[in-house]
C-alpha cells in the first residue's frame, strides 16, 4: 500500500502585518470620504468567516458614523478547489432598503460568490451597494465582477492568513502568505 504523505507549507510573506495596517488604513480614509455627507449611516456587511480580521481592521479606519452586520457564506470548496455552489448560513439581522451598503470581503477570486451576494443584496433595494475587498485575484475570474475598493491585487496563487484558510488553519497569522501544497 502506498501512503501518500501531503504535507503543507508557506512559501513566502506576500503582504507583512505593516504593508497591510497601512493599506487598510487608506482604504478607510478613502471610504470615509467617498460617504461623508451622505446623510444615512453605513451599513458594513462583513462576509464570514473570512472577511472577519479584515472587517474588523476596516471599520475601526472609517471615521463615519456606521453599523456592521455580517453574512456568513460558503461555497463547495475542497482544499484549493470550489464548485462555485454558494451557500448562505447566516442572512443580515438588518433590513437593508434605503441603507447605504457596503460589502465587505477577503478576496474576489472566480467571482462567483460575490456576483451571488451583490445581485441578493441589490435586490433588497439598498440606496447604494458597494464592495471592498482586500485581495483581488482578476486572472481567475469566470464571472465579470469589480470591486469598488481593492486593497491589492494578486497572481493566481493560493493564498492564507489574515482572515484566508486553507481548510480552516492559517486564518490567525497577521500577515499573508502564499501557500505552497506539495504531495
Ligand atoms: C472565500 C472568500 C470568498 C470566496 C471568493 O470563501 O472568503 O467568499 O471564497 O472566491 P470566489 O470569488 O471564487 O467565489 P470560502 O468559501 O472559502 O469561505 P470562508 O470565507 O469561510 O473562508
């Protein structure tokens, strides 16, 4: 019998803790900015789990009044791989008709998991509905999607920590790290 033995490891830092703490800072100047005077406070809708760190890091940045509100969704995914079946666990607790929305996520990969959530959103009818997301990996996408803010853009490559998983681990470490899966 042959015992196959994988083993994972983390090939390199893509974005150290500081690189991020500043990025993430300029995007919540840049928010506050894009929605100061609007007159209706923001709504944040985090996306578990793995929006949950950045999230957290993101509205303590924007200098707006605002109310958070998660939705927890996942899609059929094994190891580095995804169906791209989304599925919604948890809704918004909030209504969102007539609210200023924005989304928050980890990353935009084959953008199907964020084209599910903008089109169920819109369809609540908020007075606007944006998207930020941290990383965006364009190269992989099957379906057209943009994100309104972006933290940074990305090669196809796997990536985990702050926030990102590779079957639930590394979602803790404060930086980002390419993942490098031999078998
Ligand atoms: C990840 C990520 C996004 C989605 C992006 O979620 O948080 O929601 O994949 O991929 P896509 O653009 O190809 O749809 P995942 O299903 O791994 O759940 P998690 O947030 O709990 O890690």
């Amino acid at each position: 019998m042959i015992t196959r033995i994988m083993t994972h490891c983390l090939e390199r830092v893509l974005f150290d803790d500081v690189t991020i703490t500043s990025r993430v800072a300029q995007l919540g100047r840049e928010i506050s900015l894009d929605y100061r005077g609007q007159g209706h406070s923001l709504l944040v809708v985090g996306v578990l789990k793995g929006a949950a760190i950045f999230m957290a890091d993101l509205v303590r940045c924007i200098d707006l009044p605002l109310t958070i509100d998660y939705m927890a969704v996942s899609s059929y995914r094994s190891g580095t791989c995804t169906s791209g079946t989304v599925n919604v666990h948890k809704d918004l607790d909030t209504e969102i008709e007539g609210r200023h929305v924005l989304l928050v996520e980890d990353i935009v990969d084959s953008g199907l998991t964020l084209s599910y959530l903008y089109n169920l959103l819109q369809n609540r009818r908020p007075a606007s509905l944006r998207v930020c997301v941290l990383l965006d990996k364009p190269s992989r996408r099957l379906e057209p999607f943009r994100p309104d803010y972006c933290g940074f853009e990305i090669p196809d490559v796997f990536v985990v920590g702050y926030g990102l998983d590779y079957n639930e681990r590394f979602r803790h470490l404060p930086y980002i790290a390419v993942l490098n899966a031999k078998e």
